[in-house]
C-alpha cells in the first residue's frame, strides 16, 4: 500500500495492533501489519524477554512498543516513590469497600508480598529504564499515552533513528505533542478501550488534521473502536494514515486475557463498554461488570482515588475476582472486567491473529472497490 506510514515503517499494511501479548504482536507483524507491545508494567529484564522473543518470531518484520509516562499523577514531581510507601496513602475505607465488595461474592482478597524497592505503579522513572533496555532490540516504533512524551524520550527516538508516537484525545493535545516533536499521532476516539478522551474517532480524525495542518506535517492514525477493514477504509477516507486497534486482538487465540473474559466479550454489546476511573483512577473504558456497577453505582462506594492510588486498591482484587471465576465462582465471573472499546459488539467469535488481520485486508478492499464503484458512470 502505498502510504506514507508504511513507507516510514516499512510495513506492506498499516493496521497497527496494541497488545500486551507478544504472541499477538509477533502474529500481526509477520502477517504485514505491525505489532505494538504494551510495556507498562515491564521492567528491563522482563522486556528484554518479551522483546528477544518477539524478535525470535516476527519473521524479521518490524514491530515496535508502548511505554505509559503518564504527565499528571498524583505523585508527579515526586521521586523514590515505592509501592510500599504509597500504600500508606490509600484511605482505610477504599480498601474496605473493596474488601466487602469480594466477600459478598464469596471471594478471597489474596494479599502478595511486595518488595520494599518496587516501584509505584506507572512510575515514569521505571518506564524510561525500560524504554532504554528496549533499544537493545531492533524496535521500530515507540508510543506514549496519557501526555506528552518526556523530552528525553523524544531525544532517545531521534538518537535511535525511532519514530516516536503518541496518542492524543483532542485537537489540543494534539497541537501540543507535535509541537512537542513527536513523529506520529495516534487521534484515539472515546470508543477505544483502555484511557480515552470524550471525543468520538469520526469527529476527531478531520478535527486533528485540520488543528495541525499549519504546523507541520505529521502522520495521523485513526483510533477508536475500528475492529474490522471497512472501519479502516472509513478512517483512511478521512485523511487518516493507517488506524491504531486494540480491543479486537482481545478477542483472538493468542489474547493475554482468559476464556472466562473472550466469553463475556461475545456476550456483551457496545454498550457494556464503560468509562470510569474504577480500575486506574482515570477514565478509562471497560466491560461494565459488577465490579464497574458498584464502584460507579452503590450508595456505600467511597468514590475513585486518582492515579496512580486506584491501582493498589483495584488490582490486586482484580487477580482475586478472575482466579475465583475461574475456579468456577459464578458471582466472582460477573464481577470479571478489562479494559475493552464499544467495537466489542462487534465481537461474535474467537479467532486467530493471522485471521484476523486477513479478514481486515479482505473487507478493507472491499470498502475500497466499493467505494470505487459509486465513482463509475
């Protein structure tokens, strides 16, 4: 194909796919798309593992790696900051609403010993150590969400000869990141799953290419709910380069997420797609579940903290409700959620990665001739 991100990435199609499993990313690379690691979370050592095994897999396509540097934290300017010492900060009736939130299901908060260096959640000091490691590998792209990039990320792409990507979730995040110096633009809509802005992908895309047209020239992928080619076609038409997808890789064989969660995903419909801050403290879009009702819902919840405090409260519950569901707990399974986008009602099976991005190519070439066909006289 011939457009300018492929040509910049030296990809054959430009689907991107957003994963945290390296058998997706691996997957969509070698079948002509690109495959994007999500690394929070990741260490140095863990991501030399994950990136080595990537590399071992990909059939020597490109793929490349997300880093989250979130630009406003509670804890931000702060340095040293552990999990142990932020702890301290969570108040005593969160963790008892969460704690009575599992027991009414029958589920056992299991508690696990954390080390007193390891670091907050999302640390940003972490994260750059991480994004460093990463360029022992051949990478071909780095991203970051939530914010501007830091500018020694920003200095580290260009020392690499790596694009740097970042998403954004209106015209105005978008005028800063490319003054700011980023390569690549991700203008992710309020379907996507996961962090997300307010803003719809069909009036996002023309609003961020028109907001940073006088400034320069910047390739735009379109994000939001797209989990199938027509969508793709849809976006490209509007002036976008290639999109940016996540959710619908949820949905395939090689997903990190369990059978009970790729069930619940078939079940739901768009609109079981919720933006609440119950899971990271920011809005992020989930499966609305038990969990999602009462946090948001019941009389009794104390509110959401905000990052990075919701995740010492949310996660650790989070692994507790999935392990009782999949032992078989049915009112822990209604309280199983993930981060997913409102493209979910389109979700209706299983499928493998390498199925999925032909499925993109065939119907994405059909929206094209169709398309082409209104034009015949």
């Amino acid at each position: 194909m011939k457009s300018p991100i492929c040509e910049m990435l030296g990809i054959e199609f430009p689907l991107f796919a957003f994963s945290h499993c390296r058998d997706v990313v691996a997957a969509v690379s070698r079948a002509g798309g690109f495959g994007v690691l999500g690394a929070t979370g990741h260490t140095p050592q863990s991501v030399h593992t994950e990136l080595k095994w990537i590399e071992d897999h990909a059939g020597g396509k490109p793929f490349g790696i997300d880093i989250l540097v979130p630009e406003n934290m509670a804890t931000a300017g702060e340095r040293g900051v552990t999990y142990n010492s932020l702890k301290t900060r969570v108040p005593d009736e969160h963790r008892q609403f969460a704690r009575d939130l599992l027991a009414s299901a029958g589920v056992e908060l299991q508690q696990v010993e954390v080390s007193d260096d390891r670091p907050q959640p999302f640390d940003p000091e972490t994260a750059m150590r991480t994004l460093q490691a990463a360029f022992d590998h051949p990478i071909k792209l780095i991203a970051n969400a939530l914010g501007v990039p830091p500018p020694e990320m920003i200095e580290m792409g260009k020392q690499h000869g790596v694009p740097v990507a970042a998403l954004v979730g209106a015209k105005e995040h978008a005028i800063r990141q490319v003054s700011a110096g980023v390569d690549i633009l991700v203008a992710q809509g309020t379907e996507a799953g996961g962090h997300c802005g307010e803003v719809t992908t069909m009036v996002l895309i023309p609003e961020v290419l028109k907001a940073i047209k006088p400034i320069r020239e910047v390739p735009v992928l379109a994000a939001g709910g797209i989990m199938n080619g027509r969508q793709m076609a849809a976006c490209m038409a509007m002036g976008a380069a290639g999109v940016w997808t996540g959710s619908v890789w949820l949905a395939t064989t090689e997903s990190e997420t369990s059978e009970i969660f790729r069930e619940k995903m078939i079940e739901a419909s768009s609109r079981d797609a919720v933006r609440v801050k119950s899971r990271t403290g920011k809005p992020a879009r989930q499966l609305r579940s038990a969990w999602t009702e009462a946090w948001e819902r019941s009389p009794s919840s104390p509110g959401t903290l905000p990052m990075p405090l919701m995740s010492l409260v949310s996660e650790t519950a989070i692994r507790s409700i999935n392990r009782a569901a999949e032992a078989g707990n049915p009112k822990a399974r209604e309280m199983v959620t993930y981060f997913v986008g409102q493209g979910v009602g389109l979700v209706d099976s299983v499928k493998s990665a390498t199925a999925v991005v032909q499925e993109f190519k065939e119907e994405f070439l059909e929206a094209v001739e169709h398309m082409n066909g209104l034009l015949e006289e």
